[in-house]
C-alpha cells in the first residue's frame, strides 16, 4: 500500500490548484451571485485537456487514470463547486459512457470535441416522476425507418444548455423484457435536434453557476445510430456511468470540505474574542480538528475508489461509500465552518456562506446517501449470503438508484 501521489499526479494537482487560484477562485462569489455559466473559463478548462484526462490519445484524451480526475475535480471545487461540477458531469458521465460503450463513429463525432476540450456533454436520467428509482424511466424511443423517435422529459440535466454545450446522452424505455421490466436503452441527442427543447436554467439555493434544466423531447427524431451500444444495454450502462459519477461528487466533496477547512482555520487565527484569536479556544480547535480529520478519511476513500477503478478491480460499492461520507463530510464542514464564522458566516459577502449553501445538494445528486446506505447494506448483505431481495433492502430500488 502506497499513500503518495507520484511525480505527475503531483504536477498535475499542482497545475491544476495554481489554474484555480488564479482564474476561478477571485471571480466564484460574482458568478455565483449573478447565477453566470463561466463559459471562458470552462473553456479553458478544456483547452487544458482536463476533459481529455481519462480517454485514449487517439481520441483527443490525455490517456490519464481516473486518480488524475478526481486530483483535478478536488481542486476545481476548492475554488468554485460549480466548475467542479461541470467539469466531472463532461468527463464522467457525458464522455465516459461513449468511451465505454460508443462505436466508433460516436467517438469520432462526440468524443473526440469533448476530451479535445470544445465542447461540453450532459447526461439526463433523471426524470419529473424517476429520481431514485431511475429505471422507472417514462421517456420513450421508438423505432420509425431509420430514426429514434423520443418522447419525454428529464429533469435537473446539468450542462444540456450553456454555450458550449454539444448533446445530452439520455435513457429510455424502448420496450419491455420477457421478465416484465421495462426494456432501457441510451442515445445520443445532439443540441438541436428536432423536437429537443430545453428550459430557462432553474434558480438553485447552490451550484449557481452551474447549468441545470428541464429538457423537453416531443417527437425528437435522431438517426438510427445514435442509439448508445447495444439496445436494451441502458441500464447497465447508467449504473456503469453513475458509478464513475459518484467518484467525481466525492472528489467535489473534498475540494468544498477543504475550502470550507481552508477558510475557518484563517477567520479562526485572525477573529479575536476575550482577549484572543478564537484559535486559542479549545471549542474552536476542535471543530478544525473534526473537519480536518474527517477530510482525510473522506479523501483517502475517494482515492481508494478511483484507484480500484483504475487497477481493473470492483470498485461500485467503495465508489458509494466514498460519495456517502465525502458528501456528508462536506454538508457538515460547511456547517462547521459556518459555526466559526459567527454571525459574519451568515452574511452573503463571507465565501463561507456560499460554501454551505453550495455543499447541500452534495447528499442529494448522482444518489441520495439514502440510496447509497441501500446500495452499501445491499451489498454487506449479498457478501453475508443473504441476497438483499429476502430483506427489507429491496433489490429493485438498489438497482435503481441514481
Ligand atoms: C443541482 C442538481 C444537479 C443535478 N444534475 C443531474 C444530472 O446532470 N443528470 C441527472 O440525471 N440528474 C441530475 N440531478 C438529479 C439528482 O440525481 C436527483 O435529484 C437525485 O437522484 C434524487 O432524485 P429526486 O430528486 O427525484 O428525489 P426522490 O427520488 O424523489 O427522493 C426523495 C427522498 O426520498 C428518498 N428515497 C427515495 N427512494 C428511497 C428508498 N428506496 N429508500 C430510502 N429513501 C428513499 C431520497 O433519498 C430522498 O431523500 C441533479 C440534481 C440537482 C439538484
């Protein structure tokens, strides 16, 4: 077993933090506060190659392991959560699937522009009436000639509609199996597609800064072959996708548990009550002294996920765990964080105040930590032999589980 980084995750953390400091961090409180998609920046987030990382050369990517993700995703949410955001929904959920499961006429023609840094994807899964139970998927495709046909909505999409945004890949139902379930099959619709409408961005208590809507598919037609891999293959794949999601929202989780970390420990050595900084205060040291603890745990989990990922090993259940308690450790270091602030961590001018609000949803998206406590208990009990549908853990909503 090996804690260290190697000489190029380093220089890559380094490259990375250095990029954050300089271009994000100064200008996070304005895009937040006006709710700005910082195009240039993700822009040149991809010029970069960030969005390369883990995909082949010969498709534009830099040929890096998943670890260098997650070094980047940590960083980039240390600045700004909703850079991190778009950034890991490009990489692992618009540009992993077609990676994994594309032709390669797909790779060439949405791969490709996404690592080479142009363009940005969306992934829509979930819908008005299928969050957690994600395979209850109410939109349709249909085969008509040569042509998909999707009817439908998707919810809380992130990416789907800024200015840099290329396709959405989407699950369907395109029928039903032999064993009563509905049939899920994936495609690729390209911005502009006809009958493919999106919303107005929705107005977020975090994460402003990121793009979330509500897309619209009424009689979308797109070509035969931007049908995702194999028909019926969806739900494989979704739960493939999520499971490299949930790395990155753990990765987001650390950088936001960090820079929450970061800026207590400075208000903590400067704020003086009764005759001295708050840091002299036992209450205070050990609120640091939990967040950071926690941090580290939470970030060896991460690490750990990504790194099974990457030696070929089974990597889902630790991928959840990770997201479970780097979530929770966020939500709880911003509160923390928020705690030594004082009245100051109320006031919208202290970056602390939006850490708190931006570490929220962090429990909530790519899998509730209720789902993830499902899919978690789901496997414990499969590895004790007592597979989870003899129990109250229904096997259904753990495979559902976005
Ligand atoms: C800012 C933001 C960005 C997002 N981006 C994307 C995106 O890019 N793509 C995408 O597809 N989705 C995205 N989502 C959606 C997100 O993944 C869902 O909101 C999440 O999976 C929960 O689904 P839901 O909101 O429908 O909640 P529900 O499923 O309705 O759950 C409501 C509550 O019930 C609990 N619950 C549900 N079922 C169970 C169960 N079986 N056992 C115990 N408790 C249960 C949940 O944990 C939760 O507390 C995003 C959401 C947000 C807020």
């Amino acid at each position: 077993m090996d804690f260290d980084l190697s000489e190029s995750h380093l220089a890559l953390q380094q490259r990375v933090r250095s990029f954050a400091q300089h271009e994000i961090s100064p200008y996070a409180a304005s895009w937040d506060e006006t709710g700005t998609f910082p195009t240039d920046v993700i822009r040149k987030i991809g010029e970069l190659g960030i969005f390369g990382l883990p995909f082949p050369v010969k498709y534009g990517g830099q040929g890096k392991d998943f670890l260098s993700v997650v070094l980047a995703v940590e960083e980039l949410a240390r600045a700004d959560v909703s850079v991190a955001v778009t950034t890991a929904v490009a990489i692992a959920l618009a540009g992993m699937p077609i990676d994994r499961f594309g032709t390669e006429e797909q790779k060439e023609q949405w791969l490709v522009p996404l690592a080479s840094g142009t363009c940005v994807g969306a992934f829509g899964l979930t819908e008005p009436e299928a969050g957690s139970d994600a395979a209850n998927c109410l939109t349709t495709a249909r085969l008509d000639g040569d042509s998909w046909v999707i009817n439908g909505q998707k919810i809380f999409t992130s990416s789907a509609g800024n200015d840099l945004s290329a396709f959405v890949i989407l699950t369907a139902t395109t029928g039903i199996r032999p064993d009563g379930h509905k049939e899920i099959s994936n495609f690729i619709v390209p911005r502009g597609a006809p009958g493919y409408r999106f919303s107005a961005p929705f107005k977020k208590m975090g994460w402003r800064a990121s793009d979330t809507r509500l897309l619209t598919f009424h009689d979308c037609r797109v070509p035969a072959s931007h049908l995702l891999g194999e028909r019926g293959a969806g739900f494989r794949q979704f739960m493939a996708t999520l499971d490299h999601g949930r790395i990155t929202v753990a990765a987001i989780s650390v950088g936001v548990a960090q820079a929450a970390l970061d800026l207590s420990l400075a208000y903590a050595k400067k704020r003086v009550t009764f005759g001295q900084p708050i840091a002299h205060h036992q209450a205070i040291q050990f609120k640091l002294a939990d967040m950071a603890t926690e941090i580290e745990l939470a970030r060896l989990m991460t690490y750990k996920a990504a790194v099974l990922r990457d030696r070929g090993q089974p990597f889902a259940h630790v991928a959840s765990m990770a997201k479970l308690f780097a979530s929770e450790t966020a939500v709880r270091a911003a509160d923390a964080g928020v705690q030594i602030h004082g009245g100051y961590g109320y006031l919208d001018e202290y970056p602390i105040s939006r850490i708190f609000r931006d570490a929220r949803v962090l429990t909530i998206a790519e899998g509730t930590s209720e789902i993830q406590r499902t899919v978690i208990a789901r496997r414990l009990l499969s590895d004790a032999g007592h597979p989870a549908e003899s129990t109250s853990v229904g096997k259904q909503s753990a495979d559902r589980a976005s």
